[in-house]
C-alpha cells in the first residue's frame, strides 16, 4: 500500500504532539477510530493514516516546534488535486498554528496525474533552444490598451530576440483586444520579425474566462495558433490546470502564473509552504514553466526557499518531466551571473522592467539580456562581453552589476 | 464609472505608505504610468486605480500599520472570481506584508455574478422550515465504509430529525459507495424515515472528481435526485463554484465548505481575511449555505471575525440572496442558546460529535438539538426544557451548558 507523506510544522506544548499527531492521521482519514465497533476498525485499517515521525526543532515562546509526518492512504485519494489538498490540508488548515511544509508523492500516485506535458526539454525541443537559459519579456502595460498599441509593444520585444513575450497576468478585460486576435496578430508579428532577426519571438497568452467556457477557448486558441498558455493557476484552481495538461487537443506548453499564492505560502505558521505549492502541487498537475518571485529581485522569496522550490520542479523522476524554473520580479541583465551560478542554464528568466526599462528601449533590452547569456554560456564575464556589447553595456550602466 | 474598493492592511515605515498606495494603484491596473506616453496615459486613465484612503491605526515594532483603500475600475475586470481576485490580490500576494482585509463590490459588478440561487430563505421555502434554525448532521466517518454501512449511518442520522446530513468533505474515493449510488439510497431512507416521523432528512452529497467533468457529474447527480451539493470550494477553486451556481440544470442548493481556507486566512499579517473569502467571495460565486469553524468549538475563528463574516452573508442586498451561515466545528446542543444569541435563528447549525457523541446514540442526538432548538424558539432556558426531554437532559449532561 503506498502513502503520500505530508510533513507538517507545528507549534504547540511538547506533551501534546504525539496526540496532535495521531488526530491528524486519524481525523484526516478515517474520522474516528475509538467510536467503530471492531468488525469495523478491522475493514477501514488500510484506510487509516500513519504518524511516520514526529521531530523536535526547538523550543520556542509558544511551546515546541516540531515536524510531525503523516502518511495517507492512497486508497483515500483519487485523481483530483482537490482531493489531495482537502485529505492532507482541508479541516487542517484552519487549526491556526500547523503549516504544511513539504509532501512526498509515491510514484503509483504521480502516475495518476498529467505531470508537465513538455516540461524542460519539451520546451526545449519544441523552440530549437540546445542549451542556453530562455528569455521571457513580460508585458508591462495592457488594461486599456488597443490590439494596434498591444502590437506594437509586442514587435518591440520581438526585436529584443526574446524566447517568450507574456501577458500581463491582470489582463482580464478582452473588449479592446480579444486573445485569439492577439494570438493571431502576435504570431504575423513574430514571424515577421523572425525574417529580420533570425530569432521567432512565442507568445504566452493569458487564459482567462468563465468556468466551464475557459476549456474551450483553450482549445480556439490552439487551433487559432497559440504558442503557450500563461494561466493564473492559484486563482482558477489546480484541477483546471489538470484537466488542461490532460487534454490532448492542448498541444502547447502551460505557464503556471503565482498570482494569489502569495496569500497561502508568506506566513510561517500557516499556510502552505511555497515549494508544496509552488513546486509539488504545479507539477503533479501539469506546468511546464512556472514562474516565482526570485530571490534576486524586489520581492519575498528567500534563497533558501527558492532552492527548495527549484529543487522540487527538477526532482529527477521517471514519470514527470522536470519543470523549467521562471525566475522573475526586479530580474535585469546585470544578474545575469548571479541566476547562472544558481539556476546553470536550464531556466527562463522572465523580466518586465528589466528588459523595457533599458536606456535604449525594449529592443535593446532584450537583446542586453541575450548578450549577457552569451557571455555566461561562452565562460565570459558581463563585465568584459560588456566592452563588445553597447546594449549590454548601457544595461549595466543602468541597473550594475549584482555578483 | 464603478470601483471595487479593496482594503489592505499593510506594515511598512509611515513615510513610505502614500509611495506603496500609489504602487498598487498603478501596478495593477495599467502596470505603469510614468512610463506611458502622453497619448496613451489619457486612453488608459478610465483603467487605473484610485488611492482612496491611507489610514494609520498603529505604531508597531516593525513600523506603521495602515489600512490602504484602493478602488479598481470595473472595467478591467470580468465574469471570472479569477479577475477579481489576480486583480485586488494577485501580485500584492506575494509582497510578504500585505493582506486583504475587506471588499467592497459596487452593484453593477455583483449583478455579473450569479450570487446564491436559493440563499436562506430560498432554502427554507424548499424544505418548508418557516423559522427555526436549521440542524444539519455530519458523517463522522465514510471512507472504507461499504455502502450498506454508511447507509445504516444515515438512517441513524435521518431518525434524529435533522434537516440535512452532509457528507465528510474527505470524501472523494467512490470505490466502495459512488455518490450517485449514495443520493438514490439515502434518498430512499429519508423517505422511509420521514413517514416515521414526520421529519424528511435532506442530504448534501461531496461533489467530488477531475475537472470538467465535475460539472457533468454535478447534473447526473441532481437528475438522480441530490437534495444538495457539497463543495470544497477552496480546493476547487471559485469559478468552479460560480459555475455550478450559474447551471440552470442545477436546481439544487449548494453548501460551502471552507476546507483549505485555513492557509489563506489564518495569518495576521498576510493573506485575505476569512469575511472576505467565506464571506463576500462565497456569496459572489454562489454558496447558498457557508459552513465556518465557529468560535464556540475547538477552532479558530474568533468571535468578532465571526459577526464580520455573518455580516458578509446578510448584508442586504437587492441583487444577492442572503447566505445561510453554517456554523460547525465542536457544536453540541448545550451551546444552542449562544448560538441564538449571536446568530439569531437565521443559520444552520452542523454538528458531527456534538449529535453522534450523545451518550443514547446517533438519533438521540439529533433530537437533543432539535429540542434545545424548539425550546429557544419557544423562548425557554435549555436546562427547563430538558426537564421535559431525556435526550436534550442527556446531552446537557454529557457537554454542560455554555451560556
Ligand atoms: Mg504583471
Ligand atoms: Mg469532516
């Protein structure tokens, strides 16, 4: 019989944890153990969870620390995630003071859900990419915009040689530009950009709509040519995601956006914590890339974290493809180095004001990026393919160099 | 022109707060503003979002901590629960110091949403309860059970008089007893037990499976005669609520659970405050009954976020039914005069050791409340009214009065 392991982090007196523990593993399963008469106990014994360990970190003002972990029966599980989520962190969540820190998936159990359709090298194989990191430009501006401005903006990353151009993930309101317009005019952009550049530009649409409609316009906007789906996976719901990666009409690569997560992973306390999240859950259910805050820039998540989480989206498996990392939030070319010696070569690194905030304009701020993952990839130092450079060089100008 | 007026709690240094204001206004709405050439800056005016309010409520060790009022134009958001929520706390999620503490939807955008279809008095008018409280019973136990075992448990229940019996929302494995299987037979039993004792016991079944055909099955199991959906609303995500709420084939209440919400609510400091979640949004997307851990029981939710969140579900409203507010967790019939007190008789009360504890069993229980329930309706104390019925003289004795 296989189990899923969660492991949880509790805080509460040091007497009372055994008891935590088996609660959990009782009340999360089978509900009660003491109130079923015999015969009964003996039917749902293979239903009922385990305590695996509990372990002391320390001592705090609040009581213990402690990792408590406990095995579910796969038999309770089915092949939704809400199923997963509702058995090992449903009631559970709103005990105050447990946080759900890391899960362990048995391979029978991974094999019941899509894992990423491409993946890494799917993505890879798909755009012709052998080895270098990609690049994501990320639209800055698009509420309010008409599909004519929107097109310009895109040309103009296009001519930056960026891999993915994506929408911005607020960008709801279809009125002034409907997706499959956009999809259709980006992609005449692109190839006509690709004819001066030699580099074809893809776009990451935003898919957004009504439930049930959203699975269908999903698949208009394959047909209509799509390059990839950018989805808002924390506000639709992972079994969206799931039921998108299983669907075989959907030949395209699925960006999981983190938009909302932030709401369930910032407390340390509670809550779930990011690499469950953000790593675990968004791969068992299908992204191919998923996009976070890097340690880099402005925003939240620690490096330790961001290791964790990185960790978990590549954890080698036979069943599911490793996830390309999307580091993203304050990335600009000057970080170049930095994203290498952390991430090597097998991510995409996505940038907003970083590439559109460059002296010289859009263009020449993907093409800094480029240049700066030239020189990485050649064993060079930004500094010095810098001097061979002028969009590199007015980038590091701008924004320095972060080592 | 209309805003959705969302209010932050944010802890930053006070000089800073009028800068972070306009960051989120700006940021997401349009992105950037400074940036925009004169042209577009007037295009996309209607699109960007207002600083309505700063306001300090207190110095704290870590700086300053404000509520922040920003309203965002209608008009950038859609039909979608994902719009409204990518847009008022999507990026901002992650910011690591920022929760979403209220909402405030302006008619023209409720009316987009389905809102409850039956709501509280919708429900009373299906079950013809005129007044009193509603009691509705939960299985302690499913998984492992046989069908013949679980339907025994809900004969048991239905015998103690409740209005509804709900399923255990870990209940998703069909194996053993498939819920279209479970709403034909319970349904059966109900009728047997109701021409017993007048009373017709209703049962709200775990809508559970992989998305879309969740959606598929949810009419199946109304054609085969469900009283009422069960739904991990949290763990399936809004939309897929609201979709279900907006089904014309789906004439049947639905009931909330608020499993997993614990992770999004249950941090002081960051995530969304649980009126907001289980409150406003569950009513936007449709929840006709919404079941909370009340402050009476064993968890969380103090008392004051209680009368908010109630508050959320009552709230007069020309376009929206009121909810049914559904306390739960660690209920029992000596708590039904605090409950009267606080909620009045417009709720649900769900009790699962609270009537399958009672020390004459599983109907005796039920009965207990009913009869603490007719007894506050009849304007007695509990403790007189028990002086006439055993089984509410029992249960007072097993749990004690909290008055
Ligand atoms: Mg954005
Ligand atoms: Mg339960």
């Amino acid at each position: 019989m296989a189990f899923v392991v969660a492991t949880y982090r509790v805080e509460a007196a040091r007497d009372s944890l055994e008891k935590i523990a088996e609660g959990i593993a009782i009340g999360l399963t089978v509900g009660s153990w003491t109130d079923l008469p015999a015969t009964q106990q003996a039917e749902v014994a293979s239903r009922c969870g385990s305590v695996e360990e509990i372990r002391v970190l320390e001592e705090t003002s609040q009581g213990t620390l402690a990792e408590i972990k406990i095995g579910y029966p796969e038999e309770n599980l089915t092949d939704s995630l809400a199923s997963l989520l509702v058995t090992v962190f449903g009631k559970l969540s709103m005990d105050g003071n447990v946080r759900l820190q890391a899960l362990e998936i048995p391979d029978s159990y991974r094999r019941r859900f899509p894992g990423p359709q491409f993946g890494a090298a799917g993505i890879r194989q798909l755009i012709g990419v052998e080895r270098r990191p990609l690049i994501m430009s990320i639209f800055k501006s698009c509420n309010g915009q008409s599909l004519s401005e929107l097109a310009h903006a895109f040309r103009e990353q296009a001519l930056g040689c960026v891999d993915y151009v994506k929408d911005d993930e607020i960008f709801f309101d279809e009125s002034l530009a409907p997706s499959i317009e956009r999809v259709r005019r980006y992609g005449e952009i692109a190839r006509e950009v690709a004819e001066m550049t030699g580099q074809r530009t893809r776009y990451a649409v935003n898919l957004t709509g009504t439930l049930p409609e959203l699975f269908e316009k999903a698949e208009r906007l394959v047909e209509a040519g799509a390059d990839a789906l950018l989805l808002n996976v924390f506000a639709y719901g992972l079994d969206v995601l799931a039921a998108l990666a299983r669907n075989p009409n959907i030949k395209i690569p699925i960006f999981a956006h983190p938009a909302v997560s932030g709401a369930i992973y910032s407390s340390p306390r509670t809550g779930i914590a990011a690499p469950v999240l953000l790593g675990d859950l968004l791969r068992l259910a299908g992204a191919d890339v998923v996009l976070y805050p890097s340690a880099y820039g402005s925003v939240t998540l620690d490096a330790e974290t961001c290791r964790t989480l990185v960790e978990r989206l590549r954890q080698p498996s036979d069943i599911h493809r490793s996830v390309l990392p999307g580091p993203a939030a304050g990335l600009h070319p000057g970080m170049v180095a930095q994203l290498y010696r952390d991430l090597q070569n097998e991510c995409i690194m996505a940038a907003g004001g970083g590439i559109q905030g460059h002296p010289d304009g859009i263009a020449a701020g993907g093409r800094a990026f480029r240049q700066a993952i030239d020189a990485m990839e050649a064993g060079e130092q930004l500094e010095d393919a810098a001097l061979r450079h002028r969009e590199l060089a007015r980038a590091l100008q701008r924004w320095g160099v972060k080592a």
